[in-house]
C-alpha cells in the first residue's frame, strides 16, 4: 500500500490511525486477519460513503477535465455552491461557512482563469460581481450533486 501509494511509512501509519479514529476504517485484530502477522484494515460503513463519494468526484473531475480540481481545499465545494445558485461572494462565503474570504478568493479566481467559472458583473442594486458556473461545466457539477445527494 505504501509503495503504491508513494508515502512515506510514517505518513501511511499516521492516515490509517486517523482513518480509524474518525470511524472509516476498522483495525482488524490478529484473529480477524488473513495473516496474524500482518496489519489489516476494512472500510466501515461511513468509510465505504466516503470512498463512493471519492469515486463520484473523481468521475466529475475526469468528466471536466481540468484535472485533479478536488486536490487543492475548496475547488469542488465552491462549484457546488454555484450550482445551488450561490453567485455573489458573500453567498457562496455564507454557503460555505468554514472557507476565509482570502481562500475563497483565490479559489475562485483559479477557477475564473481555468475557464470553469464565469465573473460578471452586476450593476444593480449597486456594482458587484457574480459567480457563475461556465455552461461546459453546468451538467458535470449538476450530476455530481445528484449523484452525491443520493450517496447520503
């Protein structure tokens, strides 16, 4: 798993103890395993929801095609967000939540610059850009939130 991977074996012992101290994984004991002497792990429940999201944003991802967009923090939650018809800064902040203007910035100023977002701007009630979702890219991120929606 290491080698595959390409982790360092302190990284890969340190995500597995995460993993299982977070309910995603279960540590078998030696009686449980192939091998005794081997350490093995098996998905939990909620583990197994999470690896089928995975595959449904990396399924987006290759769909899009601008690359691993779900490797950088915030890229797939602000285009989510846009699809929920969150489109000035403050909504999709709000929306969010957790995400600092000086993120939530930068991520959609990648995203303007890759082409996935559009930046208008709106004169009324006083100037302001919106936020949209460029139109090549409105029916990946639509089935991605179906798909996630009925994950959960």
């Amino acid at each position: 798993m290491q080698r595959h991977l390409q982790i360092s074996p302190a990284r890969l012992s340190e995500n597995l103890k995460r993993m299982t101290e977070s309910g995603l994984l279960q540590h078998l004991s030696p009686y449980e395993r192939r091998h005794p002497a081997l350490p093995e792990y098996v998905l939990t429940e909620e583990g197994r929801l999470f690896q089928a999201a995975a595959e449904t944003v990396k399924a987006a991802e290759n769909e899009l095609g601008y690359g691993r967009l779900s490797a950088k923090a915030w890229n797939m939650p602000v285009l989510l967000a846009l699809h929920f018809d969150h489109e000035h800064f403050q909504d999709i902040r709000h929306a969010l939540q957790q995400v600092t203007p000086r993120m939530l910035s930068a991520r959609l100023g990648e995203l303007h610059d890759l082409g996935a977002v559009k930046k208008l701007l709106s004169e009324q009630p006083r100037p302001s850009f919106l936020y949209r979702l460029h139109n090549r890219v409105e029916k990946p991120i639509c089935q991605l939130a179906a798909k996630l929606e009925s994950i959960v």
